[in-house]
C-alpha cells in the first residue's frame, strides 16, 4: 500500500500535546474530601461509568489517527510486467583433431573446452545454440536448438577419431556459417575453439571468414594452447606413448578470421584462462531482454474515513448521553 499525500500523517504528531494535555487535565481534576473511614467505601461496588470513563479520549484518539490516514489518501498498487527475449544465435565450431589430446589443459584440451563450454550453455538459456565438430573434415554433431539439455549429452559424447585427423579451419567455420545463415535471429555468433593450423579441407578459412561476414556472423576464434612444448598421448604397437610437441598454431589466421567479422581472438594457455575467455564472451553477448511494466492504483481512504466517523459518533454517545456530566 502506498499514501498519494503521505505529508498529512504528520498530522499525528498532534496526539502528542493531545494526549499530554488530557493528563494534565485529569490530574487538576483530581478533588479531596476528608472522612473518618473508608471502610464503607470500599465494600461498594464501581459502576460501568468508572471503566468507561477514559473511553471518549481513546476514541478522539482513534479518530484523528485513522482521519489522518484518510486524508493521506492509501492506495492499493497492484502492479505487473511483461517480458519479451530475443535469444542469440551461437554455434561452437570445436576442433577434435589429434593434437586437442595435449595435456597442458587438464585432463586435456578436448575436454577442458568441452566442460567450458557446457558451463556456457547452461548459462544461457534463452539463446539457441549449435556444435559443429571439424578435423580433417566437419559435420554438425548437433544443428541450433533450444533444447540445451540434449546439446549437452551430444558435447559429452563428443571425442577423438569420431573423424578423419587433420585440421579443416575453413571447412569448420563454413559448415558453422551454413547452419544459421538462413536464421531469422538478428545476432549471430560463431566461438571457434582449435589448436592447430589450416592444414586439411577445400575452403580457405580467410573465404570463411568473408562469407561469414557478409551473413553478418561474428567469430570468436579461440586459440588452444600452452607456450612451449605440451606432452600428447600416442598409439603404437606397444600401446600408448608419450611425446613432446611444440605448442604453436598459426595464430595469424585466427586473428584474421575474427577481424574479418567484427569478433575477437582469444589464446587460452590453461583451463582458468579458457574459462576467462568463455566469461568475456558471455558478457558481449547478452541476450536482449525487453520489460513493459504495468502499474494500477485503487484509492483506498473509504474504510478508515468510514472508522474515523464511526469513532466520532461513539465518543459523542458517550460523551453526551451514558457519561454526561452537569456543570455550574
């Protein structure tokens, strides 16, 4: 509840030398008068004036209070709103090539981006979102949906040798593009997360790049990777082997693709950086949230007014017929 004119409740401030004066009053009031013995007074009874006999100066109590209230005019607010989403389009271009088996990202870079970017999804409800998976090749592991519960089981599910080896960049960001030219959706996002050189496929990713561009998609392009040399797990005969190998990519392509398309390069060195990175995205990225806020209010000063009168006309009764007094 809320008052349209709460400067009239300062009119209760008026209850204090109100009710200081009505002390005074009753303890001038106050009369003596000599008797040998009360003894025969106190078998007498009080009559009902005795309790009633403060009862008109609560009630002119009551009254100023509740016209008080009146006066500052309470209102009932009942108030709502109405919210629209407009979700973003995101498709995740992951590379799952051979050298994502490096373990300078525990337990290795495959699935540090793939627990990353599950964190991600889930944080992003309104917005439909896809996964492309690329080596040698690339195909859509899961196409943009809303249902972010089955894009989860279909992330976990990815892993090595779904696919030819190698390092299809262009084909990745081509078949990502493909899937969410056609949206209707006005932001459309790409986060393309590898850890090597273009090496394999028929599209350049500079080509990629421009065609995303002009269906106005911006890529985030993710570079994977510590610096230095990272150890990767090897099949032989003899089962697996460990070797060193020289953690570089050619990060000039990468930054070029996310020029070209209005995004940004990122270079995730550990598993606290590569969830940095996915946090600065979450934060360009947001999703657009329209609120229209409705407001009705309902005078409601009636009842007190009515309480206030009702207050008056008692004390009056009282007052006037039950405890009536005769003065000279």
């Amino acid at each position: 509840m809320t008052f349209q004119s709460p400067a009239y409740l300062f009119l209760l401030l008026l209850l204090v030398p109100v009710i200081g004066w009505y002390i005074w009053e009753i303890r001038k009031a106050d009369a003596s008068l000599q008797i040998s013995s009360t003894h025969t007074l106190r078998r007498q009874s009080k009559t009902a004036r005795i309790y009633l006999l403060h009862i008109p100066f609560v009630l002119r109590i009551a009254t100023i209070i509740l016209l008080s209230v009146a006066l500052a005019r309470p209102q009932l607010t009942n108030s709502w709103k109405s919210e629209s989403t407009e979700g973003i389009d995101i498709m995740m271009a992951l590379d799952i090539s051979g050298t994502m088996q490096a373990e300078d990202l525990r337990p290795n870079r495959l699935e540090a981006a793939k627990n990353v970017a599950t964190e991600f999804i889930i944080s992003r409800p309104n917005d439909n979102i896809g996964l492309v998976v690329f080596a040698g090749e690339s195909f859509c592991q899961c196409p943009l949906t809303t249902d972010h519960a089955v894009l989860v089981n279909l992330f976990k599910s990815v892993k090595f040798g779904m696919i030819e080896d190698g390092t299809a960049i262009g084909l990745g960001l081509a078949n990502a593009v493909n899937r969410m030219k056609d949206s209707p959706t006005k932001s459309k996002v790409v986060i393309l997360l590898t850890d090597g050189s273009n090496n394999r496929g028929d599209i350049d990713p500079q080509t990629a790049a421009e065609i995303a561009n002009t269906f106005g998609i911006r890529v985030y392009a993710v570079g994977v990777g510590s610096y230095g040399q990272a150890r990767v797990p090897v099949q032989t005969p003899v089962g697996v082997q460990y070797m060193m190998m020289d953690s570089e990519f050619d990060e000039g392509t990468l930054r070029n693709i996310a020029h070209t398309t209005g995004g940004e390069y990122f270079r995730a060195t550990d598993n606290r950086s590569l969830q940095q990175i996915y946090e600065q995205i979450d934060q360009m990225e947001k999703t657009k949230i329209r609120v229209r806020e409705y407001s009705k209010r309902t005078e409601n000063f009636q009842p007190y007014l009515l309480a206030a009168l009702i207050c008056l006309f008692l004390e009056i009764l009282l007052r006037y017929f039950f405890l009536r007094t005769i003065s000279n």
